[in-house]
C-alpha cells in the first residue's frame, strides 16, 4: 500500500480509501465487519463514511452504516489506533425529510449535534476528519450543471459553519475538517475565512473523478494545488459503469450486477446517463484492447493522477475490494493516456 498527507493536517492515509455507502444496504453487518477486516489486513488504514448513509438513502437505513462501523471498532479496539476515521454532516434535505425534518438548511448547532451522534455510533471520542456533504448555499451539485442565481435563498453561511467546526476543534470531538461536492469559490471562500478569522482550515475536497466525469480539472484542482487541499477521489468507477457490468445487459435489466440496475433511484443518477454509459463502454473497450479489465484501468487511472490524494472504493464483496486494491499496482502507458484523453475529447464529461 502507498500512503499520502492530507493536505496541511498530518493525516496520513492511505491512497485508497474505503468508502461505505454500500454498507446497511446492498452488505450486512457480518458481512461489512469482514470487509472492514480485509481492508485492514490489505493495508487500507482510511475510512470513510456519513451520517446519510447506506445509498440509496432510507429513513429505514439512515445512519446505519456508521452503526454498523462503531459496532466493529467497539470488538476491535486497537482498530481504532490504525485507522483515519472521516463522515459527514448531510448538508440541506434533498428529499429526506427524517434527517433534521427535512431542514433546507444546515446551522453550526446542526453541525455540532450531527457531530455529537456520529461520535456516538461510532462509538469514538473524536472523528480524525468531519466534512460537509453539501454546500448549504444554491450550488450545481450531483448532476447539476448550472447555477442559477434565481434558486438563491437566505441559508446559514460559511463564516457560521466554520465557527460551529472550529468548536468541534476546540472540544477535542474532531482534528481536521474537510468539504464534498464543492466548487472553486466555496473552497476558497471557507479558506480565505478561516485564515481571516483563525479557524480550522480545509484539508480536504471530496469530489466526484473518474473517466466520466472530469469537471474537476476545470479549475478546481487548481485551486486544491494552490491552497494545498487534498482531494479524496468519490465514484472512480462510476457506480460500476466503469466496470463494465452493464456494457452488455444495460441497468434495465431484472435483478441485475449492481447498484444502478438494482435500485430505481439509481437510475436517475449522472452515472446512468445513456452518454455515461456510452463513454463508458469506449473507456471499457480500451482496458480490454490493452489486456486489462475495465475496473483495472479506470482505477489506475485515478490512482496516479497527481490531482488524486486518496480514492474512495466502493465494495460489496472481498473479491471487488482485492480487485480494486490491486488496480494501484497497474501502469497505464503514455499511447493509452492519450487514447483515454482522445475518447474524453470526443465524449467530454458525460457524467458531471
């Protein structure tokens, strides 16, 4: 396993992170102890999760997949020790009317008691990295591609969430913050006000990045380079297009291989765009022609990009997770980073 710093904050993680939206939901709590398990044992010591979690979100499911991590480390105490442990506060509802009744906003008091039962599932005195899952404020987002400025409304802004963070900080209940689904001002803006007012500073982004969706590179890696952020890398395979499960039998198909067939929400997702999975397909094509297996080339493409701190993985099995922590070692040849940038030119960023 190879290892990085997250930004300014001395976290060292490593360059794979294991994400956990799929646990509560799509894998049981036995089942997620043993890929937790494995993941340690492969040399994964960074976990990410959320206090919406499992996906697709359910009043019946929410905040289970932290339950389900704090049950582990509660058998496991020195897991605690090994591992960089990061969630999420929910930002405003988007249709989820049982997180803070369905608030179209997100206060620093809702930031504070979010943080305060995340610690309790946890069940952990501090949380290394606490992010915000969403802006509060009228931003594109998830699929969204313009902002509009007639969608603006009187929300809690970012000089009070950061004030409610650095209380965090001072309380010992969390080390370092981070941001999720940000854009180049909001980055800038939480780093230009936290210098001004001495609170805790941005460590990380955790934006989407994968062959089908490159915004990122449209000015706000820059803006990580320079302010020295970190970016953790969310849906590198594209909620499975990039695995080239679905470039056959498509996502209509009954009781299909994953999350985008299986779940009707899903479909609605960027990653189930008929031009996702058409790029997709491309992408998958390529890995096959060079003798490697979608997932291969796709993840080793985000593993090395030099905007890329750690990548979040999605898994469902032990078979998956050891697939994809094996990606780190492929190496992509200069002719096949220019057939890959020659398919994004033809096809863009289908997925944004």
């Amino acid at each position: 396993m190879e290892f990085t710093t997250l930004g300014q904050s001395g976290l060292r993680v490593s360059k794979i992170c294991l994400g956990t939206m799929t646990f509560g939901e799509q894998v049981d709590e036995a089942n997620t102890h043993a890929l937790l398990d494995h993941s340690l044992a492969r040399g994964i010591n960074f976990i990410d999760t959320a206090e919406m979690y499992a996906v697709p979100a359910r009043a019946e499911t929410y905040s289970l997949t932290e339950t389900f991590i704090g049950n582990w480390l509660g058998k496991n105490p020195a897991a605690r020790a090994q591992v960089v442990l990061a969630t999420k506060v929910a930002g405003p509802s988007r249709g989820m009317p049982w997180v803070r009744d369905g608030s179209a906003d997100l206060t620093g008091a809702d930031i504070i008691a979010a943080c305060e039962a995340s610690l309790r599932r946890l069940q952990t005195d501090v949380i290394d990295l606490y992010q915000l899952h969403w802006p509060a404020r009228n931003v594109p987002m998830f699929g969204g591609i313009y902002f509009d400025p007639a969608k603006e409304t009187v929300v809690t802004g970012i000089h009070e969430q950061l004030q409610a963070l650095g209380q965090l900080v001072r309380d010992g209940k969390i080390r370092h913050i981070g941001l999720s689904n940000e854009t180049p001002y909001g980055v800038c803006e939480f780093i230009h006000l936290a210098e001004q007012h001495g609170l805790p500073r941005v460590a990380t982004v955790q934006n989407p990045y994968a062959l089908v969706n490159r915004t990122l590179e449209n000015g706000l890696d820059e803006v990580l380079f320079r302010h020295q952020v970190a970016l953790l890398a969310y849906s590198p395979l594209a909620f499975g297009a990039l695995t080239g499960k679905y470039d056959e039998i498509g996502i209509d198909t009954e009781d299909g291989p994953g999350r985008l067939s299986l779940f009707p929400s899903m479909k609605k997702q960027r990653w189930a765009r008929p031009d996702t999975l058409a790029a997709a397909k491309r992408y998958n094509a390529l890995a096959r022609d060079h003798g490697l297996s979608p997932t291969a080339l796709a993840l080793a493409w985000c593993y090395t990009r030099w905007q890329t701190a750690s990548t979040i993985i999605g898994v469902t099995s032990k078979a998956q997770l050891d697939e994809n922590i094996d990606a780190l070692a492929t190496t992509l040849t200069e002719d096949m980073l220019a057939e890959i940038n020659k398919i994004r030119w033809e096809m863009r960023d289908p997925a944004q």
